[in-house]
C-alpha cells in the first residue's frame, strides 16, 4: 500500500528531527554545564 509506505516514512522523518532536536539541547546543555 503506497499511502502506508507513506506514512511510514514520513514518521521515520519525525523520528530522525526528534533525535536531532534532542542531540542540539543535550549539546547546549553541555556547553551551559561547562561555562558554568
């Protein structure tokens, strides 16, 4: 089915800007932590 195939991928798409996400606030959390 192409819509589920669609879908699928589109959720793989949200799954990778989370993970992007995450790793840009653990780095800024770092950087806060060590200018403190």
């Amino acid at each position: 089915n192409k819509q589920e195939a669609r879908s699928e991928e589109e959720a793989r798409g949200i799954k990778d800007y989370f993970k992007k996400l995450l790793q840009k606030a653990i780095v800024i959390q770092c950087r806060r932590n060590i200018s403190v």
